[in-house]
C-alpha cells in the first residue's frame, strides 16, 4: 500500500470539482483526507473515516491503468459527508454480533456446507466465516447509502457523469459474478440469497437512473427480483436525508433476515 495522489490546491493528479469535494469533507469534519492506492484491495475503493487514534479519512483505491480515480475518490467523500451531516450523538458505526457470527458459523460447518465441500481445517473454515460475515455486513451498510450518494454526485457534480456511468457498469459486472455457478455453490444461502438480493436492487436502481433495461440483466426472474424489488421499495419511501441512513439499513436488514447479524456502535471521533 502507497501513498498515491496527494490531495493539495495544486494537485495535477485530480479534477478541480474533486478537490472541491474533498475541500468539502476536510472543512465540514475538521479531518484532513489521504488518499492510498492498494493494488491488492478486493474492491475498487474503500473508505475509513477519522476515529480513534486515525486522525485523517483513509481512501483506499484499486488503481485501474489508464482510469482516473476521481469518481472514487467522491463516491467515498460522499460517505464520510453523510456520516459527519448527523449530529455527534447520531453518528454510528457497524459491526457483527455474536449471533451474526454463530450464524455464519453454522452455515459454514453445516452438513454439505463450504466446510465440509472444500475440506476446510478449522483455521480456513474461521477465516471464511470472517470472511463472509465481514462482507455482508459492509454490503448491507455500504449498498443503500451508496446509493443515496451516487444520486447526490448524479445531481449535484454532472461532471462526472462519464466517470460515474463508467464505474456504475464496472459494479454491476462485478455484482453479475455471484451468478456463477461455483460462487454459488461455494457460498451459504444464508449469506447468498441476501447478497442476491442487494445487487439485485443496486441493479434495478441503476436502470431506472439511465433507462436502460439492460442494466438488470442476471436479475429479472426469481427470489432475487422480488427481493430487490422490495428492497428499492424500501430505500424510495424512506426520507434520502442523512439521520436517516440507519433507518434505512436496518428496514433492508429486516427484510433479508439479518437484522440480529449486526449491531451499531457509537462513532468514536479522534481524541
């Protein structure tokens, strides 16, 4: 992990309306934004917000050849500005419960399941329960707001209307590849019909964006559409505003069964 764009007035490496973005975040959270570059990341950006003894934003980015990494580096602003638009006593962060990681243990060790299938010794079968868990619980947290923040960037910032259509595409290639049949095979229902059914909705959310039906395609028959369906239902009624983010993850939470998976937490700000 290396240190890649230097976020600064005079910065080449960014588009101005993105260091405005960032300009943003550092004058409305007091907490200056860095930006690394991990070539090894297993998603194409993350995001840590200051807290703790983190005294900055962490941006982290999957750095493709030949793309520039504005709408990135925005779409994760656009996190850390909703998270820091809540009054203090408002700001929460996610993570697993004891029941969540029963849960996925169960489904792991289950008769026929990954563990048994793939001949798994205890510590691989750990790592993947952490694994799994880990990742629905950022998926179920990151996908609905996500999507609050790509309609912000869509009307407020038309700039990066390329750049945002570009990754939007990348996303639901990306999302389309839990449809494989070895992905399936090799993930818990547990854990698979809930992952379904969010990019599900990502999808179903992005066509109506664009207009373009082709945007659903993997996603239009079966439990996953119904699901999605609900889902998109869920985040249209509820209000787009900030405090109301929590809301939000927690009505997707009930409908895909996961609602005793995780738990909120006070966001503890750098001391």
């Amino acid at each position: 992990v290396k240190l890649a764009i230097r976020i600064e007035a005079n910065s080449v490496n960014l588009r101005q309306f993105t260091r405005d973005i960032v300009k943003l975040v550092e004058e409305q959270t007091g907490f200056s934004v860095q930006v690394l570059e991990d070539s090894k990341l297993p998603t194409m950006a993350t995001v840590r917000i200051a807290r703790g003894n983190l005294p900055a934003h962490i941006i982290t980015i999957k750095p493709v050849p030949g793309e520039q990494p504005d709408y990135l580096i925005a779409y994760q602003c656009g996190f850390i500005l909703r998270h820091f638009a809540n009054p203090p006593q408002l700001r929460f962060e996610v993570g697993s419960t004891q029941q969540g990681r029963d849960e996925a243990q169960k489904a792991v060790m289950a008769p026929g399941g990954p563990a048994q299938r793939y001949h798994l010794n205890s510590v691989q079968a750990s790592q993947l329960q952490a694994q799994l868990l880990g990742g629905l619980i950022i998926h179920l947290r990151s996908a609905p707001i996500g999507m609050r923040v790509g309609q912000w960037i869509r009307q407020e910032y038309p700039e990066f209307d390329e750049l945002q259509r570009a990754q939007v595409l990348r996303e639901l290639a990306q999302n389309r590849e839990v449809l494989r049949r070895e992905i399936k095979e090799m993930t818990p229902e547990q854990v698979y019909r809930p992952t379904l059914a969010i990019n599900a909705a990502f999808a179903f959310f992005w066509t109506k964006q664009y207009g373009d039906p082709d945007l659903q395609a993997g996603f239009q028959s079966g439990r996953s559409e119904r699901d999605g369906h609900a889902l998109l239902n869920i985040w249209q009624e509820t209000s787009a505003e900030p405090e109301y983010d929590r809301v939000l993850v927690d009505a997707w939470a009930r409908k895909l069964d996961l609602a005793d998976w995780y738990e909120w937490a006070p966001y503890q700000p750098p001391a």
